[in-house]
C-alpha cells in the first residue's frame, strides 16, 4: 500500500497563471477528495469523485477550478488565472465505500500553491 | 448545516501530564460519523479514529481514548502520559452519510519535554 501521492510537492506560480495538480489514491479506493487548507485554518471540502462521477462541488470552487478523474484512477485540479488568494495547501485524500458505509478519509502530502 | 468546534486553539503541557481534546458538533442527520486525525509538522494529515452515530461505545488504543456522547453532541479525545511526539494539530471532523469531512479549527497540542 503506496498511500495517496500529490505531484507537485510545491509550486510557486505568478498571477493569473495556470496550474495543473495531481493525486493519485490508494489503489483499491472509489472515492477521491480534495480538499483545501489555509494557515492555522482545518481543511475545507472542494469536490469529490466516486469512481469517475463527480459528486459534488463546494460554492468554494469557483469556475476557475475545474477537476476531473479519467477513468475513476488519478485525479486532477486545475486552477485557471491564479490568484493571490489560492495561495493554500491543496489536499487529496481517497476513501472506500462500500455496503458497510463508513468514510474514512486518508490524505496525501498535499501541494502547497504559493502565487505572487 | 454540519458544524465542528475546536473551542481550545492551543494547549500545551508536559511530558507525561494527561491531555485531553474537546469537540463539539452540530448536525441534523441521524446517520453521521465522526473522526479525529493528526497533522504534525511534516504537513501529512493521519487518520486517528472514526466513530458511526449509532455506536456510543467509547474507544482506547494504546494511550489514547475517545470519549463519545450524543447527549452533548461531544467526541473528545484523551492522550494520556503525553510524549514530545504527540507534539501536532489535532483535528476533530464529521461526515453526514459517508460523504465530505467538515473539520474544525484544529487544536495545536504541544508537549514540552
């Protein structure tokens, strides 16, 4: 068991640039998260994918985010025309849920975005 | 809407002392889970526990112990003979059916040798 990996580790990009972010879950789970995490802040809910579908979107994602999940493996999030403002830690987490229900959550290193 | 307070910001003690972490949560489903996790310096947060709705048992693993009651919408958690690598941001969360994670604010225990 690998656990969940995030590609970058860091990225620091000017305003109004484009930046693309990787996760890949542990193998065997069907459900990918993303989340975001500011200073002294716990993380917020973006969205999340069960296999390939995404389920759900926060009001927090405006429309210059846009994820996906090809194939219901790894995910990406893509941020168009950064702002100072998505400077965060973006973080990916995989679960599985099946009939027993439950939801635990385990997170990747996540990648910190810092935009000047 | 779904609510997780961490009121204690920070606690620090020393090495040894018993700590324990208050959380309180608000919800309307009657079907929800609750969680614990650990962020330490290194960034990575880790899994500690999860507890479903429908089971009050209260829970210990090792030096840890949580503490669930409905009654008061509380899930604390208990580190007793704390240790230096306790040192982390402690985070409280819930999940309506098995879905997103609210988390609180995070409380920052720090252990002093």
């Amino acid at each position: 068991d690998t656990g969940v990996s995030q590609d970058p580790r860091h990225k620091i990009t000017k305003r109004g640039q484009n930046v693309t972010f990787r996760c890949d879950p542990i193998s065997e789970h069907n459900r990918l998260y993303w989340y975001r995490q500011t200073l002294g802040q716990g993380p917020e809910f973006l969205t999340y994918f069960q296999n390939e579908a995404q389920l759900e979107k926060s009001r927090l994602l405006s429309d210059r985010f846009s994820a996906e999940r090809p194939k219901g493996s790894f995910s990406t999030l893509e941020i168009q025309r950064t702002e100072q403002g998505d400077s965060a830690m973006y973080l990916c987490a995989s679960s599985f849920v099946g009939m027993a229900g439950g939801n635990e959550q385990f997170f990747g290193p996540g990648t910190r975005l810092t935009v000047l | 809407a779904q609510k997780v307070t961490q009121a204690q910001t920070e606690i620090s003690v020393v090495e040894k002392e018993d700590v324990t972490l208050d959380c309180v949560y608000e919800t309307r489903d009657t079907t929800y889970y609750l969680f614990w996790y650990k962020q330490p310096p290194s960034g990575e947060l880790v899994f500690l526990i999860r507890r479903n709705s429908f089971d009050e048992q209260n829970e210990i693993s090792g030096r840890y112990s949580w503490n669930f009651q409905k009654s008061t919408s509380s899930f604390n958690f208990t580190i007793t003979a704390s240790q230096v690598v306790d040192s982390a941001v402690y985070f409280c969360s819930l999940s309506e059916g098995a879905q997103k994670l609210v988390f609180g604010q995070g409380t920052r225990l720090t252990i002093n040798p």
